[in-house]
C-alpha cells in the first residue's frame, strides 16, 4: 500500500482504529536505499511500515517515498508507542529524519558515530569508536517532565531525585544493556535504557553474503534457541520462492523448533527465579537445558549454534533411535519443570514479588509491539502457530496458554505452561513423521548429490554456481515471520534477483519488549525492575543484532 507523505499520518491513524480496519500492531518499520538498485526507481529512499491485525490475522504493508531524508517524515509515535524505537533505529542507520517524533537520536550505533551504516554509499572500512559515555540526562529529565515532575516539585516535597545506572555491564542485566533510572527512594519515577552495545552489523553484513550463507548468522540473534532462528529465516526465503519443502524436513523442523522452544524457556526462567533468589529453581531447570546440549549436538552436530537448515530442507537427517533419546529427555524436562513448580506455585515470596507488579495491560503491550509470551501474557492469545499455521501446526492438538493481568507472574506462568505444550506437539510430531527426503529434489536451490559433482561436468558446475553465485531470487519485496521462543521473528526482505539479498532486515521479538520497558517498571521498586527484565526475557544478540 503505497501512501503519500502528507497523508501518513491521517491514514496510520484510520487504520488502526476504524473498526473494519484495526491495525492495532505496529510491527516494524525500516527503509530501503535503492542508490546501487539494478532498477531505476522514482526516489532514493523508501519507509516502509509493517502492520497487523491480530484479532483477523492481517498483514500490511505501507510504504512511503522520501523526497529528502533531512526533511523525512512526520512520527507516528503518537499512534504506537512500537513507532519510538522503529523511527529511532531507522534514523540511525539510514538518517531519515521524523519530525515531532519525542527523542530521536541514535540507538543501535554509538552516539559519536557519523553517518548512516545501512545507506549503500556507507564506507564500511571505516572504523568509528566511542570516547566518551553519553549522560542521558537529558533524556530522563525529559521522561520526567512528560510525569509533571521537575527539581521545584522535589523541593516541594523535601526530597531529592537520585540517578541510578544499571549496566551496561552489570549482574542484574540481562545482557549488555543500560538501565538509567530515576528514583525517590527505591521508586522508579522515570526510566530511559540504552541498547547497541552487541549492534554487529547483522543487516549490513547480510548484503554481502549468499542467502544461505547468511544461515550461520542468524544462529548469534538468540543463542538461547539458535535453531529458530536458522527454520524462520529459511520459511521467509522458501515463502518467496513458492518452493514446498519435503514432508520430512517439515516435521524436523517443527521437532527441532518446539525443542529449542523449551530449552529458551528454560533458561528465561531459570534465571528469572535467580533474580528473585530461588537458586534451588535454576539448578532444575537449567541442568536438563545442559543436559539437552548433548541431545542436539547428535541430531544436528553442534551444541549451542549449529545451522542445521538449508534452503530447501535440512543439513542432514536425524540418526538412527533419536526417537527414544527424545523421549528420554522430554520425561527429565517434565521432571525438572514440576519439581521447580513445586517450589514456585504456593510459594509466598514469589506471589507478593511478582502478582501485580509490573503490569502490562494488553492495549499497551499491542500499541509497543510485543508479541510471543510477553503478548499472550496479558491477554491476547495470538500465537502464529495456531493463527497463521504453518509446517501442519494446524493438525497438532495444542493451547495457547494466556495470563489475566500481565504481570510478572503472568509471564512466568505462561512460559512454564508453553514448556508442556510443546513438548505435546514433540509428541506428537514424532508418531506422525514420515521416512521420504529431507530436501527437495530441485539443483536451483539444493546442492546436487556428491556423485555427481564428482563424477559429471553438470554436476560439478551446478555446485560451483550455488556456493559462489548462491540461491538466485526473484526481484521484489516480501515480509514473513515465524512464533519464534520470544515471539514474532520477522524478515523484511528486498531481492535484486541475483543470489545475495539487496537488503534484509530482522523484526526481534526483544526490540519491541524493550522499547515498552519504561512503561512497566515506572512507579515501581528498583528491585522489581531487575526481575521485570528478566520476565520479557531480553536476548542481547537479538536485540542489538
């Protein structure tokens, strides 16, 4: 859907809250540089706008031309709060300005950078180092004043504001992240974070790399479920390219998918209930994630990031018995879960540390972008897997476990219940999972059989074209996202036709829980943004990329 600047925000604002449209998700925005684009093109710069209606399971698009990047766009962060950080990274990488947006500066990219990474002009040889921290202090006075709060009104009331900085290496953060609060007392009066500290270039370095070269990649997002990462980004590129993966392959996926599901829930919670002092719970929980490392490294050949998916299939097939070895492993998951239940469910201290603390009602948390459990927590039961199935999801009996409050315990419970019904759907998955191929049969996309690159000319060539030229897809622009562990992972894509992507962009779950962070922990107590942090579960490598 093609909008004109001038009218951005009348018609942003029409399709979110006309009845008959309720695009009331704002899932990502970026924008496309066509400078070095084999097509002529009638500007220089594209934003473009991913929306949804969950409630009908709607996807659109909306994409704007920019005339002139300095004079950019009107903010529709009055309309989704997910529009603060979005624009924010978009003028970071690609110096598009949003006028009357409320604090836009720089936020994967250092503060002292100069230029714009994503621009294709962008000289990457370049190295840009930061040599002084940035205060922001500006900043949290500016999130105080929004409150009515100034120096005069703690005069008034005979206290003083103090300034607190947690991270961005510190024991309570999950990650490399900055936590900058302002307190009266051990109260969080206003919060504003820092991200970028583990920013590497994941989109930039993506253009220069055949598409499935850039699998190993997409491992380092969220190193908790690597494999996730490695099936959503091939289901975005198999989408585009109408190209229908064996029945076998599907299956593997939707195993391996719902395996490392658990094993990212594991570790959530695991070091959630640290937080809140419950090392016993860790221990159950995290010894059978550990003991799970040596159930994946047979199956697919690595423990922690192993690129086990290709375009068109799987790397290879799963060895002869890993169905008892699954089944073994599943039972000691269930073991460790209810055993750290026991712990948790009629635990006094857990209750008053996390129900009805740090609520996230499920207006805000759709307004901020959040999806997966963090969404689900407050109420929405959206999930991909039941809403817009895909790999037979459709054919598993399974539920969408969904919390009332949105509270921390809300978040906690919902993954504790996710944790079971996945490990249904391995079940499953493992009575109905046919023999046949692991990949299709069709050398555009798939490297021929050894044989005959060995043995024939043909076949030889075909496999020289394919791991130096690539996989080659059709010119256009597509957008597909899978229920990663976190939520919704996306991948906008924009392909020239050759065998590399032109441009590709990632949609994390944890970007947008981040950006509504501030929204829960103000007017709460320093400790319960410790464990707030830990609930929405932030993986650093996804956030930052």
């Amino acid at each position: 859907m093609d909008v004109a600047p001038d009218t951005l925000v009348r018609t942003m604002e029409r399709l979110k809250t006309y009845p008959d449209l309720g695009f009331t998700m704002l899932l990502d925005i970026t924008a496309v540089d066509y400078l070095t684009y084999p097509e002529e093109t009638s500007t220089r710069f594209k934003v473009v706008y991913v929306l949804r209606n969950w409630s009908r399971n709607w996807l659109l698009q909306v994409v704007v031309e920019v005339a002139d990047p300095e004079r950019g766009l009107p903010s529709v962060s009055t309309i989704w709060g997910a529009a603060d950080w979005a624009e924010r990274e978009v003028y970071d990488q690609y110096g598009i300005v949003f006028t009357g947006h409320p604090d836009l500066r720089r936020i994967l990219n250092h503060w002292q950078f100069k230029g714009h990474p994503l621009r294709k002009d962008y000289d990457i040889r370049q190295g840009q180092i930061c040599f002084e921290t940035d205060s922001l202090e500006r900043e949290i006075r500016a999130r105080l004043a929004t409150k009515g709060v100034d120096e005069s009104t703690m005069r008034d009331i005979n206290t003083e504001m103090m300034f607190l900085n947690l991270g961005p290496s510190h024991p309570a953060t999950h990650g490399a992240i900055r936590i900058f609060t302002a307190l009266d007392g051990e109260t969080i009066m206003a919060n504003v974070n820092e991200i970028g500290y583990l920013h590497r270039g994941f989109e930039k370095t993506a253009e220069h790399r055949t598409y499935n070269q850039v699998i190993p990649l997409t491992d380092r997002l969220n190193y908790c479920s690597a494999l996730l990462n490695n099936i959503a980004y091939v289901k975005a590129v198999e989408s585009w390219l109408g190209l229908e993966i064996t029945e076998r392959a599907m299956f593997m996926r939707v195993v391996l998918s719902e395996f490392f599901r658990i094993q990212d829930h594991l570790v959530c919670l695991a070091a959630n209930l640290v937080d809140m002092g419950g090392l016993t719970n860790y221990w159950y929980l995290y010894n059978e994630k550990e003991a799970s490392y040596d159930l994946i490294s047979r199956l697919t050949g690595a423990r922690l990031t192993s690129s086990f998916t290709r375009i068109g299939g799987m790397y290879r097939d799963f060895y002869e018995g890993w169905e008892a070895d699954m089944e073994h492993q599943l039972a000691a998951i269930e073991k460790g879960v209810d055993d750290s239940l026991s712990l948790v469910l009629q635990n006094r201290i857990v209750h008053d540390r996390t129900q009805g603390t740090c609520l996230l009602p499920a207006e805000t948390a759709l307004s901020y972008g959040f999806t997966g459990p963090n969404l689900r927590a407050s109420g929405v039961a959206f999930d991909l897997r039941k809403d817009n199935p895909y790999y037979h999801y459709d054919a598993f009996d399974f539920n969408v476990p969904v919390g009332s409050t949105g509270d921390i315990y809300d978040r906690i419970m919902v993954r504790f219940e996710e944790i079971f019904e996945s490990i249904k759907i391995i079940r499953q998955a493992m009575k109905m999972i046919p023999d046949g191929d692991i990949f299709v049969f069709d050398h555009r996309y798939v490297l021929p059989p050894k044989e005959q690159v060995y043995n024939r000319i043909e076949g030889l060539a075909n496999h020289f074209k394919l791991i130096f030229e690539g996989v080659k897809v059709s010119a256009g622009e597509w957008y597909d996202s899978f229920e990663a562990a976190n939520g919704e992972l996306g991948f906008y894509f924009v392909s020239d036709g050759s065998g590399r992507p032109y441009k590709l962009k990632v949609r994390p779950p944890c970007f947008y829980a981040m950006a509504g962070f501030h929204t829960m922990v103000e007017g709460e107590m320093i400790a319960d943004a410790v464990i707030n942090l830990g609930s929405i579960n932030i993986i650093g490598g996804e956030l930052d990329r």
